[in-house]
C-alpha cells in the first residue's frame, strides 16, 4: 500500500512557475514509477509525465515539453514537478500517482496503468 500526498499546488500568473511536490509513504518507493496527470473542470484526466523508478528516465506530453520537468528524491520518498511558463491553459488539479514496475526503465502513460493515486493538488494560472 502507497500513500501519495501532493502540495505545492497554488494561483500563478502566466509566465510564472510552480514546483508541485508528491510525497509517498512506504519503504518501496523506488520499486515505483511515479507520473503527473492533470484534470481540468469539465474534461478527462490527461497524463502530464511520467519517470523511471530509477530516475533515469522520463517521458513527457507535447504540450509540457520544455516547460515542466519531472524529478524524484528516492532517499526522501518524493517526485516534483517543475512548471516553468505556466500558462492559463495548464489550470487544473494535477494529480500524482505510483505504479510498481518489474523493468527499472518502465513509463507506463495511461492512467488505467496506474494504482495509487494522490488527493490533488489545484493549480490556477490566471492571463
């Protein structure tokens, strides 16, 4: 069992940046590959990142490509998100979640491919 608890989340201008961090409970974190998906009011949840439980790896969306990018901390049991040039278009709650992964290199990117889920954090970008 994995717990995940995101914070970081906030109102932003366009331009601006957030770090969004995912903490998880548990001794395995590095058994898991961790992702950032996102839902805005009204639409599905639509994947953001995603890393290797090794770390060496990531896999991005078009649409965050050299804006966010994904990291973790296996000594500290937390993934970060860093969004960088938000826009008002990237408003939603931004979800994190954990899959464990047989292969250290595995980006699973679907959100069906994934078991643990955190709560949520809101992101608001204003124009």
């Amino acid at each position: 069992q994995v717990q995940l608890v995101e914070s970081g989340g906030g109102l932003v201008q366009a331009g601006g940046s957030l770090r969004l961090s995912c903490a998880a409970s548990g001794r395995t974190f590095s058994s898991y590959a961790m992702a950032w998906f996102r839902q805005a009011p009204g639409k599905e949840r639509d994947f953001v990142a995603v890393i290797s439980r090794s770390g060496v790896s990531t896999y991005y969306v078009d649409f965050v490509k050299g804006r966010f990018t994904i990291s973790r901390d296996n000594a500290k049991n937390t993934v970060y998100l860093q969004m960088n040039s938000l826009k008002p278009e990237d408003t939603a709650v931004y979800f994190c979640a954990a899959q464990s992964t047989y292969d250290s290199s595995a980006l699973p990117i679907k959100s069906a491919q994934y078991t643990y889920w955190g709560q949520g954090t809101q992101v608001t970008v204003s124009s």
